[in-house]
C-alpha cells in the first residue's frame, strides 16, 4: 500500500516569517462525547493525554489533545500511532456514547515560524494574538479569511494552523501573501 | 503669486528635492511636503474646476476637509481618482493631473454653465424628472450622466496589493494631537493597552501653529517628551498615517493605514486596514474651520485661515504678497500675525464682529495691521486667481465702501468639532451657542452591549480646545473606570495655555442683508457647487427637514460629506426657516470619515485568494489533463475533458457513450459524508428523511429524501448503515455543510436529550465512481475485494483492500449503469485515481465530468437537487411519493405537506418531455397555456427543469414540471423560445432509458 499524501507536502514559503506545510500526515483523531464522562478522562490517561480545559491544547511526548467545542476533543498523534491510538480510545470508550473518527486525511497542517509569526496570523485571523494574551497551549478555531481553522502554538514565534484539506492551497496561499516581505506591520515587534 | 519662502517650513526636508507632475507640468517641491503646499509653492493657485458650473477652484483647507484640491492621481495600473492634494504625501515621480476640465483647466468649456446658472437652481435632477415629460430621457439623463462623477474610473487592474490586521486594545485614540497624546500617557501610564492612530504624518495637531504653550514651554516641547514616553511603553502602539473612519457597535473600529503609497511598487501594501475591538475609544479629532459666506469665497486665493497659517509655519508658503484676513473670531488673527511675522503684507483685517477687545486684535494693531470692525467682504474680485475684495458694512446689504488689492483672503467663521467618530454609532449633539457649534453630548454617548457608553470625546472634538489636556485626561481616566482598570493618580497634568481669545460671532451670510445676486454667488458647498441660495430656494420650496434638503441640493453629499458646508447650510436653512439651529439638527454622520480605496477593503481578497476554492484530492490530475471545470458551491469540479480539438458539446458525448459503453471514472469526492452515531442514531435519521432509515441493515445503502419544515425537497443521498449505531449519510456536494449543520441545530437545540453524535467527513474520503458494463473487471483486477453480483449486490457495501487501498465500497448508480463508488481516505485519493486509470486503461477508462454525470442521471429520470428542486418542490411534485414513509408519525416536513396547497391536484408536477422533432428545449423554458393574466403575460402550466441532447438516445429529452402532468400522459404542450419559435414536446414518462435497471443490477 501506497504512503498517504499530506496536502502541499512540505511547501513551503519564506517571506518575513517561514510559512510551511507539513511534510507528513498527522495523525487526528475526533472524538465527540461528553467531556464530565469519567470514561473519557480514563481513556485519554490510557493514551498518556489528559482531559484539556477548554480552549487549551495539552501535549505529551509527540501526542496532543485539544479542546474543541464543549463536547468535542481532537487528539494528534504521528500518523504512525493513529490505528493503535484509534483502537485505543475504542476499546476504552466501548460502551460509552462516543464518537471516534479518523479526520487525518480531512485535514491540512501548517507551521509558521519567525518573531513575527503571530503578526501573519493577525492580518487573516480576528484573534488577539498579543504574546500577552494568547499564550503557550491554547487552541482557537477561528477562520482564516474566509474558511474555518484553528491555530495553536507550541513555542514563542512557532504557530500551527490547521484548516480542512480541501482549501489548503487557498489557506497557503493566504499566509504566503501576509507573510510577504516588506508587509511588516510592527504590530507586537518593532518590524 | 503663491510661493515658497526662503526659509522655515518645520515640515521640510529642504535637501531633497522631489520632482512631480501636474497636468503634463513638470513642476518641484520637497521631500516633506504635501501635494498641495507643493502645488502651492509652484504658484497653482488655481488647481481644479467645479463640479457643476465648472469654476476655478484652488486649495481651500490643508487637511482632509479640503472640498477643491481633488487629482487623478498616477497613471494605468496605479491610477486613482478624487485623491486629496492636502492628504497626499509628495514623493519622487508622482504624476497627478486636475479632474472635471474640457479640454484642460485654464480653458474650460463646461464653465459655460455658470453663465446658466439660473437653469440649474437646486434641486435641477429633480425637477427633470417632472417637466417636460420626454425631456428627462433624452435630454437631461445623457447630459447629467456624461457630467456625473469628479474623477475618472480607473481602467486597468490595480497592481497594487492591500492588506487587513485585526488588532485589539483596551482604549483606542483616534488623533494624535495634544489631546490623544496626553489621553495616550495617562491610559498608556496605567498600563491599558493603547492604540494611538493619527491621521497625519506628524504628531501634534494644531498646538504649535496655534501658538499653544505647555507647562510653560512651547507645546513641540511638551509633545517631544510624551511621544519619547509613548514610544517606551511596551503596551502603547502608535501610528501615523492611518486614519480612524469608523466606529461600529461592540467597539469595533476601522482604521486606514496609508503604507506604500509613495513608494509605488516596493512591495510593501499601498494600504492597510485596521480591524480593530477597542474596549472603549476616544475621538481626540480636533476640530475643522468654517468657511464664510461671501460673493466670491470659492475664487482660488480664498483659504481657510488657520490652513494658510499651517502652509506657512509647516511648508514655508506664502500665498501672496498681500493676505486680507476676514474673520468672526480672534484665531484667524494668528495667521495675520504669522504673515506679517514672515514679513508679508496684511493691507487690512476685516472683523465682522462690532466690537474688538481681545488681546489678539490689539496685538495685531499694534504690530501696524489695519483691523475694521463690522465691516464684511461684499464680493472677491478676481476669476482665476485673487486680485482684490470689495468691502461694506456686516450690517448692511453689501454697499461698497473700499476697494483693495490683495493675493489671497484668509477667512475663518469659526470651528467645528469633528464629531464624525462620536455620531457613527449613535452619539448625540449639543448645540453651543457661544462657539455657535455642535459637540458631544456626554450624556447621550454611542452605548455598548452593557447600556453604558464606549465612546468619550477630548479635546478640540469635545468644544474643549482651550482645555484639551484636561479634558483628555478626564477622558481617559472615565474610561479606564469603565473597563476597571485603575488610572495612575502620581500622573501630573500638564498645563496648557493658548493666546486667550475674545468671543466669536457667528456669522452665516455675508453682509447679513445681502441681496440675491451676492447670495447667489456665496458657495456652501464647494465640491457639489451648492450656494446659499440653493439652500434658500429649496426652504422656499417646502424642504423644512435638514435630511431632505440636503439631498434635493446636494449639499454635503459629495466625498468631503460637507465637511466644510454642513454647518453653514443648515445655519442657513435654520434662518430661512426661521428655526432655531439645534431644532433643525444635523444631518446623519456615516463612516467612512474619509473615502477609502475599495482596494483596502477587498485586502487579501483577490487574484488567487478572492474566494476559497475547494480542491478534491484529484484536483491537479484533472487540471494537468486540461478539464473544463465548473463552480459547485465553493468547489471547482470537472464539468468536461475535452481531448484535442473537441468542443465541450462533444467531449460530453464521448464521456457519456464511454460510460455506457465500456467504463467511466468520476471524481465524486465532493459528495458529502456525515457520520451519525448513538443509540438515538436511527431515530434521528427517522425524523430527518421522508423514509425510514432505522429499518436499514447494517450492510445495505438506502436513498433517502430531506425536507424543510415546510416540507420542501432540501436534499437527497444514499445512507449507508456502518454498524448498529452508525449511519453514513451521502449528501449532495454543495449541501455538506448546510445539512451537517442542520443536523446539529436539531440535535443542539430541539432534540437535545437524544443520543446521537455527528462528524462531517467529507473531505477524510476521496470518492471514485468506477462506472459501466466494464466496472466490476476492472476492480476485479485489482483485487482484495470480493465485488462479485452475489457480494457486493446493488444497494450494497463492503469495506476492505482493494489494490492495497483501504476502501469502502459502496455498490450504488446515478448513471443507471454497473456502477461502484470507492471511498478512500483522501490522502490516498490520487494514487488510487492513477491506478484505476492505468489498470483500466485496456478497458476503455476514461474520467467522465458533471457534465456527463448530468445527461445520465437525467437518462434515467433521476431528480438533482437545484434541477428539479428549487425551494418550493416537495418530493410528492416529483412522483417520490415511494421514497416517503406512510407509516412513521413523523418526520421533518410531514406536516408542511399535508397543507391545502401542497396536496392540490392541479400543482406541478414531474414528467419527461420528448421533443417532436428531436431538438433539445432551451433551459429555463416555460409551458405556455391558453389565454393571460391580469397583466396582459401568457398562463404557464409548467417549466422544464433538466434539458439536454441525450447521446445515448441521439436526440433531446428533458424533465420538467407540467401541471398535473403524470395524468396527460401522450398530450403536447407549448415552449416558446426567446429567439421567437416555439418548441413542441410530448409529455412521457422520466426514465427515458433502461426502465427496468437491467443495466445497473448486474
């Protein structure tokens, strides 16, 4: 069997920041239930993540799990891990009401990097990125322009952002032309 | 003449000289400089022609009010038009040249019109209308609409790029001048997160050229230190050349940042727009000077005072040798002063006022300045330029008792707050009669979501010049109140004073008794040519409200938004009324304060990135073999593969006769895919489709109908039962989202407590329908799934690994043909593409577009949603009455159905339509009836929904809605066509090919 394909593997543009899509599929799982089960916490623990408050990203080792809506969990994973951590989360919740889904191939993964990364993001995403108030560890789903995503970020000037597949080239597109040098806005960081 | 002094110019940067280009004349200025003071430096006093009479007109203000000095601005890609000298920036190689003029500006023919100013009175657009009836097409609407509109409309795609930032703040500043610094300093001290934005380049505002002292010291002092400590707060962001123009409920806040503009093609934005969420915002917007009204006050040389006295303190330009300065106030003394410090003459201050005690006049006196009390500018002599004023008495009616030369009138009738910021989202205006201005009422702020007011005035904008410090300190402090942020008190408050100033009197005509043909020639309203006795006619008329005025004269309706008229006209139109100011009240404040390029407000959103479009897995594969794509909502699917010279026409037909004929592959990721699971799963799915989807064995697909409540077709797709609780519901492509989302509103919001989850996976597949007698061969040939009629029977799915693909597949038809649709996660979409399409080769595969997809389904009386549907069907116009369960209590638009309507005999409904002599029906066309309507328009009985040449059949078949069309069965009916003829068509049965399924259940 042929290895998946990432979309845009690998792209990846340097303007005033590093603009770049992700060179292999992440693993992403979604899971619908109901956050105040005990269950699920049991079952996030048998895969080492805990239960994320709301709007927060957790990461354990190369796993993640963020807070989506109020009854919804996106567990990340290398796509390696994901049938393993897939029927881990089955067999933990077997019985429960839940949902588990494999969304990995649903979805287009973007890192930005630079001092000016949250900058970038601020020109298409109506989030305050301030450093001082958009910290380490949360998770926003927002849009970017005009389609939905969410961005995290892992470490000072290093963003993610993932949007549905099928409008990756648009979601490059746009971050490529906000990261256009000579667009320096010295909004957080003298340009 | 105007020119440019030998010296001074605080503004300029005298070692770089910037050469520039007005009306094909190469003129030069300094880096530093405005357009307009360069335009005025190189003696263009006269810089434009007027709108409707088409007069002379020169540069009237130095800021953004300024009605007059409008240029295209640039040249092809870069051309914009109705840009303002006074706000533009000069640089290197700008090309501008003056708009409204035929055939240039020093001889133009449209200024005929002033000599017919009488047949163009206000309200003239209106009256054409009325009198003589034929006149208004073919006389008055070809000539008002080749003289509509200042510049021209740029021709080329702009090769500029704009851009958006949303930004955020706990106190956003709009105006940098005295009062926003100080505001910033105390909010910024006290560690808000501020947002300074000023419109200029230069920080400051009117302190320094109005001769204002702080703590002692000259204002640029005071304004140097709080900048350097601006500048030093990390929780202060500052920004020069971006204007506030609007202010939108919830704090919302739109600013225009000017980038690249004189750097044309650096690759840094033209502009910027600020998106900005302010917890609360002060408008710390200064104030703008009136203009008065008298014979002759738009003849270039006439200028705002306070703006002559900027040009000369910041550019170093004199605007001639001798300046009258004409006046209701002590300000405009200050330039008087200032021209005669610079060493120019002032033969004489004209003070409509009768008696003079300020400090200001006697310092002009004794600085040897003739100052007359009471007397008034009777007319300005002069057409192109200034040569001279004719005086008379303010009381009087305009007898003239003194005649002098000058160059330039400066004039002043006092100031207006700019209120614009504060008026956007609903704050109201006081009147104030001693500064005979309105200002902010603070008890009637624009209110946010909590009732209490989000925005403060300081400042010049709030009346208080004078007191801006104070004012803009009391300010900021409310409003770090408001957001519970402690304001520092160890902050000391500057001490501001100004040349103390005697009391102004308002003035609104000049002379007060002046007669019609001096009324006639005072100007409101310089940009739409709207004159006091416009205003006067239009009261005469019967116009009593402000709002109606203002657009039977036009006045204030063009880009300046009656900057400088607004005030003036309704002062006038109160008099005319004999009403008092406040009770005839302003007009509306809309954003934007100033224009903004539609460029900036587009941003990102062109080109490449004007829309999202959605690209299935496959997309690059059907872009390299050149398909034809169409727009299925944001989607651009295959509609055809053309192969060498084909025409769509033809590549169509070969798409459809491969199909039947040996094997088609469709690229049918689009498709929607929503999981359902839960316990309550297929109960939920009851209530969503008309048929019954709990019944449905795990294993088996069955096709499914949703409706509105009102129990209009909304959508359709194939239901696939995973397991015992999980559902896999097809939806239409363009429907994915809508219906995920419909779903969840149920779910969310009515049906709470039922047990169900969702997940729109559309896009976690890529989707392949392997199509035709040659199907089953070529999977087969890849092999790992057992596809065989007995395995996999129609209506029917299997997961497994087909070719080393992870797949489910699903045994279903839209094309009335052998058919299989293979689900594969996405990112193994294309490799599985290319397999098939290399495995299949020797079968005849070949990809098949929408296009084709169409005409097969249509073959075989399959409905599409969006064909047949369009809102107001219901699955019963459709014969569908099979796919609606009779038994269930219940379901989504069950009970829309049974009303009296949609239950009559006589509704629409579907049929086939077979042309007679085998052409195809245009799309869109109607059946026509015997007889018409009220309306003298033909009765229809029907509409085709699907229309095209079946190659299959080798001639045209169509579906339509026909009333009671299932009973008349074999009748013709009538479908006129736009080019005149009309075609006939039997009504038949839909299904026009393989009735009995012998093709697909193989």
């Amino acid at each position: 069997m042929s290895d998946p394909v990432a979309p845009l593997t690998g792209a990846s543009f340097e303007g005033y920041v590093t603009v770049s899509a992700a060179t292999a599929p992440m693993g992403m799982i979604t899971i619908r239930a109901d956050l105040a089960d005990p269950a699920l916490a049991q079952a996030l623990a048998a895969t080492s993540l805990p239960l994320p408050g709301q709007r927060r990203i957790e990461t354990t080792g190369d796993a993640s799990v963020a807070w989506m809506s109020p009854d919804e969990l996106l567990v990340l994973v290398p796509h390696g891990q994901l049938g393993a951590t897939m029927a881990q989360l089955n067999a933990a919740l077997s019985g429960q009401h839940a949902l588990i889904v494999d969304v990995s191939d649903a979805r287009a993964l973007f890192h930005i990097r630079g001092v000016h990364a949250a900058e970038v993001l601020a020109k298409i995403c109506p989030v305050d990125l301030a450093p001082s108030v958009f910290g380490i560890g949360e998770m926003r789903r927002t849009r970017a322009a005009q389609v939905a995503c969410a961005l995290w970020q892992s470490a000072p000037g290093e963003f993610h952002v993932i949007c549905f597949r099928s409008v990756a080239v648009y979601v490059f597109d746009l971050l490529k032309t906000s990261a256009m040098q000579g667009a320096e806005a010295g909004l957080f960081h003298p340009a | 003449m105007s020119t440019r002094l030998a010296s001074g110019g605080r503004f300029l940067n005298r070692a770089t000289v910037q050469n520039f280009v007005f009306n094909g004349k190469r003129l030069r200025g300094f880096a530093g400089d405005t357009l307009a003071s360069a335009l005025l430096a190189n003696d263009q006093m006269m810089v434009a022609r007027s709108f409707k009479y088409h007069r002379p007109r020169g540069i009237v203000a130095a800021g953004p009010e300024e009605p007059n000095a409008l240029f295209n601005m640039g040249r092809g890609a870069r051309f914009e038009p109705n840009q303002r000298a006074t706000t533009t920036a000069l640089f290197e190689g700008l090309e501008c040249e003056s708009q409204n003029h035929w055939p240039s500006l020093e001889f133009d023919i449209g200024a005929l019109n002033s000599l017919a100013a009488h047949v163009l009175p206000a309200g003239f657009y209106y009256k054409t209308f009325i009198h003589p009836r034929a006149f208004w097409k073919h006389v008055f609407e070809p000539i008002i609409r080749h003289s509509a509109g200042l510049g021209k409309a740029p021709q080329d795609r702009d090769a500029d790029r704009y851009e958006h930032l949303y930004a955020f703040a706990d106190v956003l500043i709009a105006g940098g001048g005295i009062a926003g610094l100080q505001a910033a300093c105390v909010a910024g001290e006290s560690g808000a997160r501020v947002l300074l934005l000023e419109q200029t380049l230069h920080w400051g505002g009117r302190a320094v050229n109005d001769g204002a002292q702080i703590d002692g010291a000259p204002a640029q002092d005071w304004i140097a230190a709080a900048l350097a400590k601006l500048t030093a707060l990390p929780n202060v962001t500052l920004r020069l050349g971006t204007t506030v123009s609007g202010v939108y409920d919830h704090g919302y806040v739109l600013a225009n940042e000017h980038v690249g503009e004189t750097t044309p093609g650096d690759g840094r934005p033209k502009q910027r727009l600020w998106r900005i969420r302010a917890g609360q915002i002060i408008t710390a917007t200064g104030a703008i000077e009136r203009p008065l009204s008298f014979a002759g006050n738009d003849v270039p040389g006439v200028m705002l005072a306070a703006s002559l006295r900027d040009y000369l303190h910041d550019y170093a330009v004199s605007p001639g040798d001798r300046t009258v300065v004409v006046t209701n106030n002590d300000d405009a003394y200050l330039t008087a002063i200032a021209l005669k410090e610079a060493g120019l003459s002032v033969p004489l201050i004209v003070d409509a006022r009768r008696t003079l005690t300020g400090p200001l006049p006697q310092r002009a006196r004794d600085l040897g300045i003739r100052v007359e009390a009471g007397w008034a500018i009777a007319a300005v002599k002069g057409t192109r330029r200034v040569t001279g004023v004719s005086l008379c008495m303010q009381a009087g009616e305009g007898g003239v008792i003194e005649e002098i030369a000058c160059d330039a009138v400066a004039m002043s009738g006092g100031w207006s707050p700019v209120v614009h910021l504060w008026s956007h989202c609903g704050g109201k205006l006081l009147w104030n009669p001693e500064q005979a201005h309105f200002h902010p009422d603070p008890a009637r702020p624009p209110l946010g979501a909590d009732g209490k007011g989000f925005v403060r005035a300081a400042g010049a904008a709030n009346g208080q010049s004078q007191n801006a410090c104070a004012d803009a300190d009391h300010a900021a402090r409310a409003a770090l109140a408001h957001l519970g942020q402690t304001a520092r008190t160890d902050l000391t408050l500057p001490v501001l004073e100004h040349p103390t100033q005697a009391a102004m009197a308002p003035v609104w005509v000049m002379p007060q008794g002046a007669n019609q043909k001096l009324r006639a020639k005072m100007w409101l309203d310089y940009q739409n040519d709207v004159k006091v006795s416009d205003v006067q006619l239009a009261a005469r008329e019967g116009y009593v409200s402000v709002e109606h005025t203002k657009r039977y004269t036009t006045l204030g309706m063009a880009t300046d938004q009656g900057k400088l008229s607004n005030i003036n006209g309704l002062a006038v139109l109160a008099d005319s009324l004999n009403e008092e100011i406040p009770q005839v009240g302003t007009t509306t404040f809309r954003p934007p304060y100033t224009p903004i390029t539609l460029g900036t407000l587009a941003g990102e959103a062109r080109g490449e990135i004007f829309q999202p479009l959605r690209r299935s897995p496959m997309h690059e594969w059907h872009s390299d073999q050149g398909a034809y794509f169409e727009p299925v909502g944001h989607w651009r699917r295959p509609y055809c593969y053309p192969r060498g010279a084909e025409n769509h026409a033809d590549a169509v037909k070969r798409e459809v006769l491969n199909t039947r004929n040996a094997l088609g592959l469709l690229d049918a990721s689009t498709l929607g895919k929503i999981i359902v699971k839960g316990p309550d799963a297929g109960r939920f799915l009851d209530m969503l489709y008309t048929g019954v989807m709990s019944t449905l064995p795990v294993g088996k697909c069955r096709y499914g109908l949703m409706c509105n409540e009102n129990g209009f077709l909304s959508d359709d797709g194939v239901v696939a039962r995973l397991d015992e609780q999980t559902f896999l519901c097809h939806t239409t492509s363009g429907g994915a989202d809508r219906i995920h989302g419909w779903m969840e509103d149920w779910l969310q919001c009515e049906w709470w407590d039922w047990q169900v989850f969702t997940a729109n996976l559309t896009e976690q597949y890529a989707q392949i329908a392997v199509v035709g007698p040659k199907a089953r061969t070529l999977l087969e040939r890849l092999g790992g799934v057992d596809v065989s009629k007995e395995a996999l029977p129609f209506m029917g799915w299997v997961e497994g690994t087909l070719g080393g693909f992870p797949v489910r597949i699903f045994r279903i038809s839209f094309s009335g043909e052998l058919s299989y649709e293979i689900a594969v996660p996405a990112g193994h979409g294309r490799a599985l593409w290319d397999k098939l399409h290399a495995e299949g080769a020797d079968l005849g595969a070949m990809p098949y577009g929408t296009e084709a997809l169409h005409v097969m389904r249509a073959e075989k009386g399959f409905i599409m949603i969006g064909d047949e549907t369009d809102g107001t069907v219901i699955p019963q116009d459709l014969g569908m009455s099979w796919a609606i369960s009779k038994k269930k209590p219940d379901y989504l638009g069950k009970r829309g159905q049974e009303r009296p309507h949609m239950t009559d005999p006589d509704r629409w409904q579907l049929v086939g339509l077979e042309t007679l002599d085998g052409s195809v029906i245009p799309d869109g066309a109607y059946a026509v009836a015997p007889g018409s309507n009220a309306n003298g328009q033909r009765h229809t009985e029907g509409r085709v929904t699907s229309t095209y040449f079946s190659p299959t059949l080798g001639r045209g078949i169509a579906m339509g809605l026909i009333r009671r069309g299932p009973e008349r069965m074999g009748q013709i009916v009538d479908f006129p066509t736009t080019t005149g003829t009309t075609v006939q068509a039997r009504i038949v049965d839909p299904v026009f090919y393989d009735k009995e399924g012998a093709k697909q259940n193989v």
